[in-house]
C-alpha cells in the first residue's frame, strides 16, 4: 500500500504539480530567478546579510547556511548515483531543469515565510507553511496549517532523523568497519550537545560546517574535472543527447531520464516542499524579497553545483559501463568512481562528506520539528527538551535499525506535506507577487537596499515587531528621484 501510495504520489501528482508551480511563478515573475541572480551576492554582500548583534537576530547568511544545511545531504550523493543508473546519463540535465524551475519556487515560499513570521521574545523569528496558511489564508484554513505542522514533524523531525543515523552509520560500517553501534551512539552525543543549545548554536555550527562540507565536496569535484578535463564536452554532449533520446537507450530511455531526473531533483532541492521556508523565517533582513532571493541561491547551490559534482564524478570514471551500472548503485556507485580517479582514500573521503552532508541535515531536522512544535506551544521548554530526547534516542537506533517500512511511510507524508504547502502557495501567489513587486518598484527609483513598511500592508495579517528595524539599522531613505526613474516605475 505504501508503495501504491509513493508512485502515485511521486510517480505523477506531485511531479506534474511541483513543476507547474514552478514554470507558473516563473512566468509571471518575469523569471525572477534569473533577474535577481547577480542580487544573490549582492544580497549577501551587504552589512545584513553577516550582521551579528546584540539583540538575537540570526542573520541572512546564517539563515542561507541552515537551509542548505537541509537542502544538501545524501541525495547529493546517492540519489544522483540513483538517477543516473535508472535513467541514465540524461536524467543530469533535466535535474537541472528542474533546479532552475525551483528557484522560482523556493523565492515564493520563502518570501512568504518571511513575510508572515512571528517575533519571539529572544529576537528570533519563527516562521514557515503553517504560519503563512493561518495568517494569510484565515482562521477557516487552520485545519491545514495543523495537519501541515504535523506531517512536517513526523516526516523529517522523526523518520528522516532516522534515515540520516542509519546512512552515516553503515557508510561508516562499509568504509572503515567501525560497528553501526559506536557511531550511532558517537552522533546522537554530538547531536545532543548541539540541539539542547536551541537554533542559535545550531546556525553557529552550520557556519562553519556547511562551507566545509560544500567548498570540501566542490574542490575534489574539480580534481576530478582537472584530471578528466580533455573528456568533459563529451560528458556534456552525452547527458544532453540522453536527455533527448538522441543516444541509445540506457536506463529505460527518455521517459525515464526525464522521471528519474525530475524526482531526484525536487527530492535533492525541496523546492515547493516546505520545508526550507521553516529556516528562511528566522532571517533579519530589510525586506523579505531578500531572503527569497538568497534561498533561490541555495537551490542552485545544491542542484547545480554539488549534484552536478557527484554526476561528472561518476560520468567521468572508467567505470561508468551503461551495460552494468545496475549491478551498482546509491552511495557505492559514487565510492567506486571516486576510487577510480584517486586511488582508494576516495571511498573514505565519500564516506566523510555523506557523514558532514548526513549531520547538518539531523540539525536541519531537529529545527524543522522544533518549529512545527512551536506552533502548536510557543516556549513550551518540557515539549522541546523531550522532542530533544526523542531526537538523540533517534540518531542511536536509527543507526542499527531496519527502517525499511518508517522510510516509506516518511516518503508518504512528505508527499501529503508538499500538497499541502502547494495548495497554500497556489492560494497565496497573488499576495507574493505584490511583495516582490514593491520590491522590484524600489529597485526602479535607485533604491539600493529597498525596505518593507509593514504599514502598506495592513490588511495582511503581519506581525509588526518582526519588520522593527534596529536603531543602528535605521537608515536615511529620503530619496528624491528624477523623472526618469518615475517613469520607468509608473512602467
């Protein structure tokens, strides 16, 4: 039954919805994701996007780096591995496709979450799907923000927990022979130390342990490139013929490329699922364009560069044999490739980044259970620290138990979770893209850094403390603009 339930789901419905939304935003942002590229470094340029100060905010980079935190795990390294062996190499160009497509999505939801969140007394936000359901659709739409915020705690607060122990556990198993038992128990004491310090030791680790992974994954990547450079325009040639049918079949020919390419994309990214909008909530930014923007980066970040890592990786190895990649698949296919460029540390070095990618998403997780719980109590601290408890207890039994079953069923609420948060997105595409159109009305009169005046949108259901600037944030925006300028923005 699970089973039924996860190809229809992932087999039709969700891939024929999530990609509409995403060509559907797309078209009527004017294609955003692609306007606003050069404003993703600008963004995270500015003086806000590394501010640390005294008043608890998290700032607009630590927020970028929670979410891809969650975004880039093992299905950078295994799923892409998966892709390719069931829908061959041209599966690689249509995960692109749909990681541009997603940017677009990613911008919406994370712009919502940002514009309905809720200032907490410690200077932090809390924000996501279940506060831009209730607060932007009424008090007759609470039912979905409920069953949102619960779907998101039993899919990645617990199941997916899980699933992260157990991959750490037996890649670690098969790489160094260390016993499942030692390194479930060393991760749910590190994790441990980590969660009960709350989100902001969480983005504390984060900073520093997500450009390591990234930048770390990034750099044998391009050893691999170096070492492989005369063989890449075939590479690109063979995934764009793929992709097409324009090559003889392999892994089921172009009806599979583009299904396997598709779902591994949104699976890897999770644009449209929900769940990043959790992390972008809790951003001090001028204006909550900002952090859409900056989440669209992540996206790209994950589907973009370190897919494309892990594909070119195995792509370009001597082993890659389209007649019997089969035999080979997930975490191993990536190990074995990676042999074949550098020598045997290469399964290890695959092993030590599923285990960084693996630890930052638990993190990722802990937060999305903790904010789903928030909803329900707010500063709940007996609800929190046995959702702590739970968690730790998670990450050792994850690691020696048979989860086949709990990984479906997770499989299956994470498809309802997506529904979910889609259905509120399609209802609340007007809303965003008036925001953006301030945004981009701001941009038009020379503004360099636009503001959000939560005054211009009283009949939105916004939290005014969460869009208080800081005295020493206070800016000057007197601004006399010429002619010209209010031409082009009255255009």
């Amino acid at each position: 039954m699970l089973d039924l339930l996860n190809d229809l789901l992932w087999g039709k419905v969700l891939i024929a919805v999530l990609i509409g939304i995403g060509i559907w935003f797309t078209l009527f942002s004017r294609f955003v994701q692609f306007r606003y590229f050069g404003s993703m470094f600008r963004i995270l340029g500015s003086k806000h996007a590394f501010k640390r100060d005294q008043h608890g905010h998290l700032s607009s980079f630590q927020a970028l780096l929670l979410s891809v935190a969650g975004r880039v795990g093992g299905g950078n390294i295994a799923g892409v591995a998966i892709a390719i062996t069931l829908g061959g190499p041209g599966a690689i160009f249509w995960m692109w496709v749909v990681g541009l497509m997603g940017m677009a999505t990613s911008y919406l939801e994370c712009t919502l979450a940002q514009l309905y969140k809720r200032a907490e007394p410690d200077g932090t936000y809390r924000g996501g799907p279940a506060y831009y359901i209730a607060c932007g659709l009424g008090s007759n739409w609470k039912w979905l923000a409920t069953l949102y915020s619960i779907l998101l705690l039993v899919t990645f607060g617990f199941g997916f927990t899980a699933l992260q122990s157990y991959s750490i556990a037996t890649s670690f198993e098969d790489a160094f022979g260390i016993s499942v038992y030692y390194t479930g128990t060393a991760l749910a004491l590190v994790v441990g130390l980590i969660i009960f310090g709350g989100v902001k030791r969480i983005a504390k680790v984060a900073e520093v342990l997500v450009p390591v992974m990234a930048l770390g994954y990034l750099a044998i990547a391009l050893v691999v490139l170096g070492l492989n450079i005369d063989k890449l325009p075939d590479v690109f040639m063979l995934i764009v013929k793929s992709a097409f049918g324009l090559e003889p079949a392999i892994g089921g020919g172009i009806g599979a490329a583009i299904l396997m390419g598709v779902k591994r994309g949104l699976f890897s990214n999770e644009a449209g699922l929900g769940s990043a909008p959790n992390v972008a909530a809790v951003a001090y930014v001028p204006h909550p364009a900002n952090q859409g923007i900056v989440q669209s980066f992540s996206v790209f970040i994950d589907t973009l560069i370190l897919c494309s890592c892990t594909a070119f990786i195995i792509l370009l190895s001597g082993i890659y044999d389209p007649a019997t990649i089969g035999d080979v698949g997930g975490v191993a296919l990536t190990q074995m490739a990676l042999v074949d460029h550098v020598g045997e540390w290469g399964r290890m070095y695959v092993s030590i980044a599923l285990l960084l990618f693996g630890f930052s998403t638990i993190l990722y997780n802990y937060y999305l259970g903790e904010n789903s719980l928030n909803f329900f109590k707010e500063e709940n601290q007996t609800l929190f620290n046995s959702f702590r408890v739970a968690i730790i207890c998670l990450c050792s039994l994850g690691a020696i138990m048979d989860l086949g079953t709990v990984f479906a069923f997770a499989d299956v609420t994470m498809g309802l979770l997506a529904l979910a948060n889609l259905a509120a997105l399609a209802l609340l595409f007007k809303t965003g893209l008036r925001v953006m159109k301030d945004y981009d009305r701001q941009r038009q009169l020379g503004i360099e850094q636009p503001l959000f005046d939560a005054a211009a949108f009283r009949d939105l259901d916004l939290d005014p403390a969460a869009w208080q600037l800081e005295p020493e944030d206070q800016i000057n925006t007197t601004y006399e603009p010429t002619e010209v300028s209010l031409a082009t923005a009255e255009n």
